[in-house]
C-alpha cells in the first residue's frame, strides 16, 4: 500500500472532487474511483522517489516537535529557511512530513 499524502495536495483534492462528480452522475462506480485513487498514490510516490532530483537545505530556529510512526517522521518547525542553489524562502511555521519513498511497491496494471 503506498502512502497517501499527496491526496491532500491541489492535485490529488480536485481528482477526488471530480471522482465525486461522477460517481454522483453515475458515470463511474464507488470501486472504480478507489482504484483510480490507489493508483494516484502508487504512482505519485514513485515518481517522486523515481524523477525528483533537486535538493534543498534547510535551517529551523527551533524545533516545535516531532514523532516516528509507522515508518514516518513529522516535523514541527518554527522559524524556518530553506534554500536551494539560487533561492532563500522563509517560513514561520512549517510542518515536513518525511516517508521513505523507494519503500513504495512498483506500480502495476489494476
């Protein structure tokens, strides 16, 4: 099962806010759309894990809080700076939520 985060992201609310149309217009069944879904996270991951190269750094004046959960880390960071190559972006608060992205099963034809 891949990790579902990026459901929350611009993308993956309006892919279920137009699953939801068409379930409601009955286009598409319930299951069909939950397929669609799962293979929006497998997918996802993979591609990041797979496609993303660019690195950051960043640098917090403190620590608010964070845990380790089934294999996920949630930071909590007040005062934060990050920088890449050519650019300095500044946050007051941020929260980072790392997952291991090659644990991700290889997508396959549902």
């Amino acid at each position: 099962m891949a990790y579902q985060l990026y459901r929350n992201t611009t993308l993956g609310n309006t892919l279920q806010e137009t699953l939801d149309e068409l379930i409601q217009f009955g286009q598409i069944t319930p299951q069909l759309a939950l397929k669609v879904l799962v293979h929006f996270d497998r997918t996802m991951n993979q591609s990041l894990a797979q496609k993303v190269k660019n690195r950051l750094t960043f640098k917090a004046g403190k620590l608010n809080t964070y845990r380790f959960c089934d294999n996920v880390w949630t930071f909590l960071l007040s005062d934060v700076e990050f920088r890449d190559v050519s650019e300095l972006c500044k946050g007051e608060t941020v929260k980072i939520v790392a997952c291991d992205g090659k644990a991700v099963p290889p997508t396959k034809d549902d």
